[in-house]
C-alpha cells in the first residue's frame, strides 16, 4: 500500500498542479505511477493502492482525462502485449505522440 504524507510534498512544484482538483485515492495513484521504475498495471496499481480493480480503472481513467497519465504497452511474461500506465511526464516521445495525438509534422500527412 502507497502511503504519503503531507511532508513529503511541501507545495513546491513536487506534483502537478491539477492534482489539486481530485480525489486522495487519485492523488495516490498518480503517486504510485510516479514513483514506479516503468510502466504499471492495473493490477499492479491496485495492490500498490490496496483498492479493487475497478478503483484502480476508474483513478486511471480520471488521471488520462486531465492529461497526467498515459497508456503504454509492455510485454508480458510469454511476450503478450499488456497495457501499462505512466504519467506522462515519463513516458517516451511515442507514447506522449499517440496519448495527445499526432505532432504537427504527422498531421501534414
């Protein structure tokens, strides 16, 4: 389970500023995937957070739409595509591409 506490984030700049606007559970979520060493699962999130799957679907959709997550994809363990998580700040240039859309050189296309 993530546990945070207030001292951890002074008011700094440390998390984005619409963090501000949502629910702890979704601030935590947004924490785990921060402090995660790549992309997450749901699965993953939800033992991180000690919630159902389905608060762990619904913080990773309320962060995808106000932009602080993304979706990514990592291999499973026999090479099957899997779903992943990341806060948008981490994820590589391609990723960031497809979650906001296409970069002005491929709309051209």
């Amino acid at each position: 389970m993530i546990d945070v506490s207030p001292d951890e984030f002074p008011g700094r700049g440390d998390l984005p500023d619409a963090l501000a606007f949502v629910k702890p559970n979704r601030a935590r979520a947004y924490i785990a995937l921060e402090r995660a060493d790549g992309p997450v699962t749901a699965t993953e999130l939800k033992d991180a957070l000690g919630c159902s799957n389905a608060t762990a679907y619904r913080c990773l959709n309320d962060l995808q739409e106000i932009d602080l997550v993304c979706e990514s994809i990592r291999l499973g363990g026999e090479y099957s595509p899997k779903t992943a998580y990341t806060t948008v700040a981490d994820a590589p240039s391609w990723d960031r591409a497809r979650a906001d859309g296409p970069t002005p050189a491929e709309s051209d296309r």
